[in-house]
C-alpha cells in the first residue's frame, strides 16, 4: 500500500523532533535510515517499510505513538485487539 507521507511529517511534528532526529533514533534501533530516506517518505517519493514488523515498532516508539495509531494514520484498516481471559490463558 503506497501512502502520502503526510501522516508522518504530522506525526513526528506532533512528538517535535527533527527528520534528522527521527533517522537517528530509528538508527539507535538498528536501522539504516538517512535524514534523506525520512524527507523521501514525507514527500511521497518512498514509502516507509511497515511492512517490517520490527520497523514498525521502531518507528512507532520514535514517534511516540501507539503502534495501531500510526498504522491508522498512514491510512491502514486496523482491527481493535480482541481481549479474553481465555485466549490470555491459552496464549501464557
């Protein structure tokens, strides 16, 4: 899915920081990402890896932000989480 990278610009000013800073903590995760490839997803020209679930919480946490919340903002349909306590029992 090929989003406009406005919802990110929005975001990362909503948790005001820098594109240089947003590449900086997404690097501190183990991700090669420029100030370059930000203003690229920003500007429409490439689209963020959240495909990666890893790159999503990443990028999630840098922007302080809940992970469905962003996904939501880039245009994604997301399900709310289902809560029992016998799929928390199944699951432990």
């Amino acid at each position: 899915m090929k989003t406009n990278g406005n919802w990110l610009r929005l975001l990362r000013i909503r948790a005001n920081i820098k594109q240089d800073d947003l590449a900086a903590r997404l690097q501190l995760k183990g991700f090669n990402i420029t100030r370059g490839s930000v203003s690229h997803w920003e500007n429409g020209r490439h689209t963020p890896p959240l495909h990666d679930p890893a790159f999503r919480l990443a990028l999630s946490e840098a922007l302080h932000v809940d992970e469905r919340a962003m996904l939501r903002f880039a245009g994604y349909q997301v399900e709310p989480t289902q809560y029992s306590e016998i799929s928390e029992r199944i699951a432990a």
